[in-house]
C-alpha cells in the first residue's frame, strides 16, 4: 500500500519532469490537464510514466533517477507521443507504446553515459530520438501507421496572414504551454501554468517569459498569425526559458537574460527542425528546445558574466550520478 | 612466406569480423559465400580486407587491432558496398574502392578515438558514414555515378501483401544473414550460419535468434512480406542479436532478453533509417545495428540486473586500447 | 586609442582565421579583397569579427580565445553568409545578423567544451551548425526568407561538359580559394593568396597545392566542369590542406601526403554534403571542410607515420586552453 502510493508520487514527479519540476502535486495538475483535454492521452501519459518509472526500477537504475522521476518523463512522452500520432484507440498503438516505454528506458540510460562527459543532462533528447525513428519508420508498417499517405514532403514557403490579433496573442501565450503536451486547448495551457506556479514562483514566471519570448520572437520574424496562435511556433521558448534560468542555471538576472536569448532562438530555429525532418516524414518535437538547452548549458561555463563566477571544473568523467 | 601466411590469417579474420568474429577459418567461409554468389564480390571483399589491414599497417596502427581483422572489416564492407552499388566491372569502381579503403582506415582511427570516451566499439560505424558519403555524392560525378536517374526520393507508404508463407519464412532466415554481405541468395546465409557455427556455438545460435526475431518482429508490425523475404528488414537484427550476447556482453539468460530486445528495436528502426536518408539518395546499410548496438552498450551499465554486477567504471579516458 | 587599436587587430585577425592564420595582415588583405568584390560584403564580414570578438570580451571569455582572434571568424562568416543568402541591403539581414552574431559565440563556446575531450579544435563548425539553421529556417519567416520559392529540393544527377579548359583551369585555382568568402570573382581569390603568402609562405603553398587536388581530384571523377571552373567543388579542398599541413599538424612531407589525401576525400565528400542538406533546403558551407579535418586530426594520433611519434597523450579533459 504505502509502496503503492510511493510508486504513484514518482509516476506523477515522471508527469511533472515534462517540465523539468520535480514536485508531484505540479504532475497532478498536469495530468488533470491531459485528462481534460482528452481521458485518452490522459491515461497514454499516465501509463507511460508508470511504465517508463517501472522498467527503470526493474532494471535496477539508480534510485535517485527513478526518485526524482527522471525515469518517467521521456516514456510519459514517448506514450503521448504515439496516441496523438497514430490513433489512441488501436490496440496496435497501445502495445507498440508499451514496447517504446521500455525502449527509452534504455535510451534514457545511453543518453545519460553518452552526456555525463559533459556533465549534461538528458532533457528530453530520449523521448526525441525514439518517437521521431518511430514516426519514420510508421508508413513502412501497415500495423501502425497512421492512415492516408506518408507526411513526409519537402518543406515549403510559409504563407498566411502575419498580422497578430488580440485574439491570437491570447490563444498562443496559454497554448506555447499545452503544446508541450501536444494540446491545442488553451484552457489546457492554463491548468498547466497553474502547476507550475504551484511548484515553484520562478518556474511559473519563467514559463510566462518564455512563452512571451517565443510570440515577439516569431511576430517579429514575421511568422504567419496561424502557426503562432496554435502554439506551435512557441512551446521551445517555454521549455528553454524553464531550463535556463532556475532549473539547470540559478535563476539571476543575467541567467534570466541568457534564458531569454535562448527561448528566441529556439524559437527561429523551431522551423529548422521541422525543414530537417520533414522530407523524411518526421517532426519537430521538442528537438529545437533539447539542441538550444544543451548548447547554451554547455556553453555557459565559459562566460563567467553569466555563471556568476569562473567555473573551471573540468568536464569529470565518472560513474553515472547517484542521485 | 610466413608472413604471407600471418597477413592471410588477419584478413580472413577482418571477413569473419564482418559477423563480429575473429576466427580466420569463419572469414574463409563467409569468402566462400561471397565466392559462390558472385566471384566479383568476393574479390572485392577479400581485396578490401586485405587493403584496409595493409593501410594500417604501413600507417602504424596498434599491432592487436591488426591481428584480430578489426582493421579489415570495414574496409572489407566498403569495397563490397562500391562493388554492389555502384557496377563492380568498371575499373573506375576498383580504383575507387582502392582509396576509399585508405580513407577508411582514416575513419576508422577516428571513430575509435572518438567512443573510446565511452569505451564503446567501432563497429561498422567507419564503413556506414563513408559509405554513405559516397553513394550519396555518386550522382554528382560521371565517373562513379551508376546509370539511370538518382534514387533519392520522398519515402513513401509501404504497399503489398503482408501474408508470410511458409517459404518467405525459410527463405527470410537466411537472407536475414546473407544481406549482411548484401547477398541475394540464401544459400550463402546458410552458408555463413556453417562459418558462424564453426567459430563459435554461441554465435550461430544468437544469429538464429536474432534473425527469428527480426522475422517475427517485422509479420507482427506487418511489413510487406517480400520486404521479409528478401532478408532486408532483418539482417539488422542478426547483428544486434550477436553482438549483445556473446561478443560485448557476455551470454547469460538475461543479455539474451537483452540482445532479442535490441534486435527487435532494430528491426522497427531499420525503416527509419531508410526514409531518414531516402530524400538524399543515401541507403540505410548497416546504420540500425550500428546505432542501437551502440545505444544498448552505452545503456548497459546503468542496468546492473542486466550485466549481473554493478560496474562502477567512468568512461576511462586513455590511449587507444593496443589491443 | 590604444585599446580601439587592440581591438582592431583582433577583428582582422578574426577574418585571417576564416584561413585558419592569426596574422592581422593577413586579415587585412582578406578584407581588401571583399571591399573589392562587393562593398557590403566587406563590411559585413568586418562588422561580424568585431561583434562576435566583442560579445565575446563582454561575455568573459578567455582573454587569449579572443587576442588570437578565434572568436572572430565564425561570427565574420555568419554575418557574412546572411549578407549572400538573405540580401545584403534588408535592415532585417542586419538586424539578423547582429542577432546571429551573438548566439554564434554561444555556439562556439558550446563546440569548444564538447570538443576538447578529444581536444580537438572548433575550426567553423559554431558557424556551419548556426548558418544552416537559419538557412533552412529561412523560408517559415516572411521577415526573412529571401524572394521567390524555397530552394528545398531532391538531388539531381550532375548534368553538362565534363571537360576542362585552360581557362577552366585557371578560374578554378583562384576561386577555390576565393569562395570560402563566398565570392566568385578570380582576383579576390588571387587577393587572398597574397595574403596567406604574406602571413606564412607553408600556408601560401599548401593553400596552393590543396586548390590543384580539389581541381584534379573533381576532374578524376568527372564532375561538370561548370562546377570546377566556378569554385564550388575545390574550397573545402583549400581549407583541409592548410588545416593537416602547417597549421594543426606540423609540415613534414608524411603530414603533406595525409593533408592531400584529406583534401582530396573533401572534395569528393563536397557534393555529398550538399545532397544531405539539399532536401530540406541547406547548402554545404563548410561542412566538409569541418567534417573532414575533424576526422583527420582525430585520427592522426592513431597514426605514429603520419605524427611522426607515437603520442600516447590521451584526451585530456580540462577547462578551454587559454591560449
């Protein structure tokens, strides 16, 4: 029973880890705004993050990951991923995401060998590598893949008014939020900023910065009005301001500065990642957000106007981190 | 004389290296199969062991890489490759394949160094990123371009009958290892199991098994079945199934669910890798063993259940193993 | 006064790093030779040295990155490659690249970190990864996307004479050089050999001797001989025989052998980069000068013929050398 409930408060750290918090009542909220939105990618992401919690376990994975929830959020992701893509209701896709959760758990674990050179961590570059091979590879199954014919397509001029009503600024401020969880309701955006703010005053902040960040970015690049009110061109900026100034940086006004130039340019470079995978049938993810963090995390060392102080440790190589 | 003799046996065992062995009586049967399908291919792959062994040598590389083939393989790899895609006649092909053994003796030394942070093994890795550069560029030079239009094209859905019968069944076992030497005919697969039971009974089984594997995993995601057949969506999994059980985990109950784990990941993935270099006119070739049995390696420490101890080893920074 | 002049010094050296040198009049004359291609070109390449050696200073970055001009080059060729691909007259071009300039140091502290495990240096890889993004970014942003449809595209065979004419010739040997500052003009590379002449006479020669392998080794496979005559084919050819022969390795007749064996495998791998890029609408830049040389010097260790000695130094982790 009280195993039971421990179990349950990491599966719900693993939900709340999509953000990059650690604080189970955030996961709550979460997963009630995935509930919310539609019962079945509630329960993909539920279930994931218990499977992804409980592979690690069984593996014997070191406590402090699975504690924490780090074993949970690429497999929370993973699960979600395949409902949105290829039909929640097959059967197909239910079990195929039940072999993905286990595979990321290995992935997780190669990610986090590979990065520990650079004392990095794994965002959720896991989550990315599998469900992008995933979506490739789906037209070449006919168990899984999605019905109609293949997405892949060279990318092309974006067209489409690019004047921002009041309306759309509204709609993507709340939705650079749901679009994390792959929701187009913006009520969804809303509940998850509530989360966030119940974790931390910083993390709700930053969320609000970053998502603001990635709306001027894409306005003044002239992106067109649509593909920034769904949020697409924004959920990145939320990501890499959380990450950048309060979760892997401590949050100062330099480091609030620093997050701010990376939520902009995950944001130009969102499309980049679309245009790369596109002609293969993928999609972005959240690539432009696991390449823009990494970069400006392992870049940070060498600016000590950033980091506050010269850091000069060296990039230590050791065994993977207990905790 | 002698000498002769010691280099013949190194690149016997750069052919036998191929299937992650280094036993010379295994490389001289697979040189049989390649014999018996085509003599072109043989020579071609015997030639390219011999030059890639040869190149290091001159070159100075660790004598114990020379001596256990691990300097002939991917050289064997590429001169078959160019021999197969690129029209083995032409004495164009043949002086190509002559530097390209030289440029992947260069890569080769690269890819070590850059895994030994890691400590992971080369692989075919040298042979799939050289490989790949040049089918990819062949269009753009007359000399080496094969005949007729480019083959990049926008992947697309896959079409036909997913129904296995019993000899698409037989015959995809076999093929499933005969493709590793890009061969049709499935007498040579069978022809390499002999080599592979010869060398090692470990081997020949976790070859059985991993290409079982890749039969079932792929009539599972239902694959067209001529794609099963003709051995293309398994000899990937072969590969994966050898090395984790047997060659760098050793076999126990658990790195054999382990291995049959990888192999299937490896099957679903083989498509991705084929639709991720399609648009550029690239081949998927070796790449999913490479990358999941990479991943699975790297992973495998973290997973104490798996590797039946605790191994507590950083990623040792060090010269190149000399052996 | 005298710091305006320091200052100076290192944004010139910043454009004599394009050619991998740290002589100021070196980079002097490399300047003259954009002022004379194309005025606005000059002054972009001038402007990106200076704005990424001064983000660089502001940002704290070790004082002898920036006295040597090291973070001068990869900004100089950013701003510069948005002068040539996005239209050098935009205010927005502007804006953009003064943006691009910043995160471009970010880049190249992050390529810095990650590559000295491997110690390894950073040559224009911060500048590949950057320009290609927002190359391939480009078209999502009516801001910045330059007029009529987006160049993304399937890679074609090569059509036209494959045979070369003196004049051909003769063109080709200066405009390899000449566009690795993207320019097409003869005399501007003709400039630039002045210059490399002017700061060391092995960078002249090697200069040299890597532009007749680019020519011959394009003219050995065929390419058409437009492509030659143009320079597209042979630059990355120019920067890989500077880079093994003088520069990261010392001049000896063995490094001599092994830097045209690298510019002859860059030049064959050119048109594989730009096939890889091509489907989602990037251009080659430098990448397989940067992949190439990367591969080389990594493996150079291996290689006590080509070093000269056995270096049995392993990959060193430790802070960013100050020099």
């Amino acid at each position: 029973m009280r195993g039971g409930l421990a179990f349950g408060v990491r599966v719900l750290r693993g939900l709340a880890q999509v953000m990059l918090l650690d604080d189970a009542r955030a996961g709550a909220v979460f997963g009630l705004a995935l509930l919310a939105a539609d019962w079945r990618y509630g329960v993909y992401a539920l279930g994931g993050a218990a499977l992804g919690t409980g592979a690690a376990s069984v593996l014997g994975v070191a406590r402090g990951r699975i504690r924490t929830g780090l074993e949970g959020f690429n497999s929370c992701l993973t699960a979600l991923g395949f409902a949105v893509f290829l039909d929640a209701s097959r059967p197909a896709t239910m079990l195929l995401a039940v072999a993905a959760c286990l595979v990321v758990t290995v992935v997780t674990a190669t990610v986090v060998r590979l990065l520990q050179v650079w004392e990095l961590p794994t965002l959720t570059l896991p989550y990315c590598v599998l469900a992008c091979a995933v979506l490739v590879a789906a037209p070449a199954f006919r168990r899984i893949r999605p019905p109609g014919p293949s997405i892949a397509a060279l990318p092309r001029v974006a067209s489409g008014p690019t004047v921002l009503r009041p309306q759309d600024v509204g709609g993507a401020f709340f939705r650079n939020l749901s679009q994390v969880f792959f929701l187009d309701e913006w009520y969804a955006g809303a509940l998850l900023l509530v989360g966030l703010f119940l974790a931390s005053r910083v993390a709700g902040w930053m969320a609000c910065s970053g998502s603001a960040t990635g709306i001027v970015t894409a306005w003044a690049l002239e992106a067109p009005a649509a593909r920034i009110a769904d949020g697409t061109m924004g959920y990145n900026a939320v990501l890499v301001a959380l990450a950048l100034c309060g979760v892997f940086l401590s949050a100062t006004p330099a480091t609030l500065t620093y997050a701010l130039l990376g939520a902009a340019t995950a944001t130009a470079l969102t499309p980049a990642a679309a245009a790369l995978l596109s002609p293969s049938g993928g999609r972005p993810l959240t690539w432009p957000f696991v390449l823009t963090t990494l970069a400006f995390l392992a870049a940070a060392r060498a600016f000590p106007r950033i980091t506050g102080a010269r850091t000069p440790a060296a990039p230590r190589p050791g065994p993977p981190a207990p905790t």
